[in-house]
C-alpha cells in the first residue's frame, strides 16, 4: 500500500474548501493529552475566537466532536422532549433534514414548505407561529441545496419569542463568510461545520447556546436522547471543571485555532467584503457567459452561487473536464435540481479573484465540450 | 492571537497515545472534496487495512466520523429498539458507560457486575443468559478504567449466540496492541477509537458489523434514535453508491490511512509481541521499584499497566513533576481508583523500550519528591 499523496484540488464547491498552508501544518502539531494544560489553553483560545465569529457572548460556544451534521443533531435533540411540537422552516434539502431529524427525537414535526429556492418573510412565520404553540422553531441561514440565504432572521427570531419558541439556525454555509450576528438577532441555538467558509478541516461543528436555551434545556424532564452529543456533559469538559467526556479530535482542534485565527487576523468585516467582492465578480462572470440564476440576486449568497445549467450542456461532463483538466472542483445539484443547476461555492480560503477568473477562463474552455 | 505550537510530550497515558511524525504529516496533505476520486481510492484501501487489523471479512468495516465514544453509541443505538432487552457486563466505567448509553436509547438495561478490575467467567454469562433472553449483550474488551483484558471472548460470544443474543465488543483502547479477532471470536458488532493502538489522531470510531448484525438492522421496526450514527445510511457513503450523509472528516482519515498502512508495514503479530515485550518490561521495572499491581498478571492489558500508588506518595504530585520535567504524561485513577493507581499506556508509537526505561528512570527520580 503506498502512503497517500492527493493532488491539490481548488475546491469550489459546497465544502469542504480549500484549508490555508499554516491550518493544515497547524494539524500537523505534536499530540498532547486530552487534559494537558497546552491544550487547555488552546481549548480557551478557540471558544474566544469562536465567540467573535459568532458575534455572541454566550458562554456555552464551542466545537463538537463531529461534523456539521452532529452539530444540527445536537442542536435538535438536547433541547427536544417526546411530543414537544416544533416548527421546521423548509426551502430545501437541509431544512428536510432538520425536520428528519426532529422526528426522530420523538418531537411533533410541523413544516412550514416553500419551493427550493425561496425563502421565508417574518409575516408569515408569524402567522404559522399564532396558530399553534411551538416549543422550537428550527431553519436554515444558507441553504446548501440551493444557494438561498434568508433574510430576516431576527425578525423571524422575534416572532417566534413572542409565541414562546426557542430558535435553531444552521449556519453550516453561511459562518465565517457573511454575517451571523447571534446576540444581536437573538437566535438560540445556532451551529456550524469547521469546512466551509471557516476553511479548517471538516470534523468540528461550532454551537453556541443562549442563556434562554440553556434555562430550557436546565428543566427537561427526561435524559438527553444521544449521550455523545448530550451538550451539559459536554460544556463539563470545555468549563472550568475540564472534566472527561469523551478524547476530542486534538490535531482538528489545532486546524480550527489556526483557521479562527487567520480570521481575526483579516477582519470579520473585511472577510465579508471579500466574499461579497468574489461573488459578485463571479455573477457578472457567469452573466458575460449568458448565464441565468437559480436564485434571485436579493437571496442569493456570497458564500454559494447556483447558476443554471444553459440548455442541451451535460453538466456533469463539464464537471469532470474542471476537475481533470483544472484541477477545480464544482458540484452539480440534487434532488429536485440534479442536471439543472450547479453549486459553486467561495468558501473561506477559496474565496480569492484568482479563483473566480481561473474558473469563468476554463468554463468558458470547458463548456462547448460538455455539449 | 499567537499560533500554537506545542512542545512535544511523550503519552503513555490511557491515551492520545503519540502520533508517528509520518502520520502527522499525512494530515497536512491537500484537502480534497468528499466525492473525490482520490479520496474514494483512499477510503476503500482504508476499509481493506481495517478489515486486516479487526481481523474479519465483514463488508460493512470503516471509521464512523466521531471519536471511540461515537463508536460506542453507534454500535449500540443501531441494534437497540425501545423495550430490547440488553445485558451489560459491567467491571469498570466504560462497562458502566455502555448501560447507561444502552439505556438512554429506551433499552431495559440489566448489568452483570463484577468489582472494578475482575473480568468474567463464560461461564457466569450464560448462567445469565439462562435466566432471561437479551437481543444484545454488550462487554468491554479493555477496560481503560482498570486496566483489565476480558478473556475467553469467543466463548462469551459463543455463549450470546446460542441464547439468540447479538454481541457488541468495545475495543477502544485494544485493537492494534493486543489480538482481536472478530471473525475468529465470532463477535457481531466491535467497534475501537482512532488514538490508542492505532495511533492516529482521536476524531474517528473504526467499526465492524457481522452479516447476522445487519440482518437484525433490517428488521427492525422503528427508525435509528440517531441520525448521524445511522450506520445502514453511513455505509451507502464507503459502499460504491458513495452517498451522501455527512462530510467526514478528511484529514483524520488521511492520518488513519497512513497509520494502518504503518501497521500493515510492521504485521499484525510483530506489533502485538512489541507490545507484549515493552509491557513486560515495564512490569519488572515496576516491580523492581516495589510496586504492586491492581490487576493481577493473568488478565493484566499489554497496553495499559496500572501499578497501585505505594502508601504514602501524593500521586498526582509525581504526575505533575513527570509532565515538567520530562514531558511525560501518565494518567491516574477515577472514581472508585482515585489516588490508588497510576494508568500507564503503551499503545501503539507510545509502547517502545525507550519509552519503558525513561519511564523507569524518571519514576524513580520522582518517585520520592511526591511524598
């Protein structure tokens, strides 16, 4: 068996992107133990810096053991009881997963469904949320399936306290490349994954938990479903007491700190001016090339562009000439939109205007090939 | 912000055990998209090293994306519907653990409880299973608690099988130092941790699942509690359909890939001897500084040694001077064991001869500071 030797890729899909040459040498750090005081401090450090992308002060924000997915379970099923009724807010593939997800905590799943691609007004949230009683209300920032970004989440988040809901916003795609203001929007429970605009390596999903979420789940009646994402175990061992939980994944913590530190070295603010900058570079790119947009420029999000497939182009084939000829990964669309659109994401360290021009250049080389 | 860099420690606690400077910088290789040829060629040679290292044919053989403990719910949440009769043996915390977990997931628990530090008799668990039918009896291989090796798995298991009961095998901290022989012992679903005997980084759950497991799987009722660790949904991604589910955590498994290709290079027998050796030696020189052990020699882990703590030594004092002066980190006692034992690891990298004398030697120089 030869050792692995992966070609660099330009990844510009949905995630994982690109990770920066000192993330990944910063994996490549000495292993310590799980209660080392190095790591301890590393430990502190991260949930500092975490707290700045978050924009919270929330005490309970930190890394969990798992990926974005464990991080949209975890969010779910520490804060659901058997019965508890919940509100899924669904425009596409990941809202379909909360709402899956849910269900299989016992909670009374509720959605409220726009076509992919659309997304919600607080009017009508609140309307849903004046008809029944909801103990949570869960829905995506930026959708992955589709590229939309919902606006309006404080808005939304204000509705749903007025009727009593505690609120869970997945930020998986959005974190690190456009704004999540989490104490100004008064969401509650909102998590993330390390690979996509935060540019570390994919195995950490960042959640950051409201005193309001932490006084609810303070009262639950019955045990946490899942005892690996089980969150008070797990706040034991990133607080004071440092006390056992489970090993955490010690090199991708190192990655993480690293990636959050290229953050606060660039700037929140100028990070989101870069994504925006790259992306509307990239529409303009994609519109010279005749192209039309799955989702309406006031929706759309810096951090995942889905242009439509021009008619009569294979785009799988054009897929694969990217990545053979180029080297650059793009991802096309599933479900409902396989065939029709593609996902091209400018995530973290793949956000740069070399990467924007290298791509528009070899779809334009590409393109007829795919025909 | 300053980068991290830590000073290099040598673990020969219960683990992270150290990382092989090849395996490190493994994980600083290219990121690359989760669909990726190359990645796809990668993750099959990883299942094919995995199944020589469990020992086993079994198709469904690959590292679920969260840490040892991940793996233990998984191989529990998977095999258990609401009601199941499950029967824990239970002689240290991580037997504990498995009831608890069982539990949580609406199994009626039962536990045969022996001290911390005995192990079980085949003959003693089909008494049990003689009593009553169970759908699953769970047993920990290596109790990192205690320091125990169970014996006589394959007649344990043999026992399970013939009372109807699936057998879940926890070998976090012995796979990779010390035989496991799934096939062999006929044992249905094992499941390890990434970071001890195997020393890769902590961050992935290798697990392995007999065809009369997924049969069970097949029938069941009632959907899996657990979404992330959903094993029938996990395997459609390592099959050849490479489904979606979640991103895994790439470059922890890059770093698995070049541990197991490590261990394939040594051999599974010669890694075991090594292992053998250096724990017998640190045995004698233990003894020879008039030490004792809580685990009598005939069910004592090569991996882990836990010498009791000689009357009159602050323990933790000599720990704190180990990891100062030497950068050597070994572990204490919990719970019942608090200030009685040291646990000592020598797993994988870690359990080396000069590993063993350094050890010696520096006990012995602060061995009387700690008094």
């Amino acid at each position: 068996m030869q050792p692995i030797n992966p070609s660099p890729r330009i990844l510009l899909g949905p995630g994982p992107s690109s990770v920066p040459p000192s993330v990944l040498r910063a994996m490549a750090a000495p292993m310590v133990g799980y209660l080392d005081p190095q790591l301890m401090r590393f430990l502190s450090e991260i949930q500092a810096m975490l707290r700045q992308v978050f924009q919270t002060e929330n005490e309970w924000t930190f890394p969990l053991s798992g990926t974005g997915t464990a991080g949209m379970e975890a969010a779910l099923v520490n804060f659901i009881e058997p019965g508890d009724d919940v509100l899924v807010l669904v425009n596409g593939y990941f809202g379909a997963r909360l709402a899956e997800i849910a269900a299989r905590h016992r909670a009374q799943v509720e959605t409220l469904e726009h076509p992919w691609g659309q997304v919600f007004t607080p009017q009508e949230v609140e309307t849903a949320l004046e008809r029944k009683s909801y103990k949570l209300l869960a829905l995506v920032h930026m959708e992955t399936s589709t590229g939309t970004l919902q606006p309006q989440v404080a808005e939304i988040a204000s509705a749903a306290h007025r009727h009593g809901a505690l609120v869970v916003l997945d930020t998986v795609a959005s974190l690190g490349g456009t704004p999540v203001a989490v104490d100004a929007w008064d969401v509650d429970i909102v998590y993330s994954g390390s690979q996509k605009c935060l540019s570390a390596p994919p195995g950490l999903a960042p959640i950051t938990v409201s005193e309001r979420a932490r006084r609810a789940l303070e009262s639950r009646q019955t045990p946490v479903d899942v005892w690996y994402l089980d969150l008070p175990l797990i706040a034991r061992y990133w607080g004071e007491a440092h006390a056992y939980h489970h090993t955490p994944p010690i090199s991708s913590l190192y990655g993480l700190h690293e990636s959050l530190r290229l953050i606060a070295e660039e700037g929140l603010e100028a990070r989101f001016a870069r994504h925006r900058a790259n992306a509307e570079r990239l529409w303009e790119g994609l519109e010279a090339l005749g192209m039309d947009f799955f989702v309406p420029r006031e929706c759309r999000s810096p951090t995942l562009s889905t242009p439509l497939v021009p008619a009569g182009v294979d785009e799988s084939a054009v897929r694969r000439r990217l990545l053979e000829e180029y080297s650059l990964e793009i991802a096309g669309g599933f479900g409902p939109l396989a065939g029709k659109i593609w996902r091209i994401g400018l995530m973290g360290y793949s956000s740069s205007r070399a990467n924007v021009d290298l791509l528009l250049t070899a779809l334009k080389q590409t393109g007829d090939g795919g025909r």
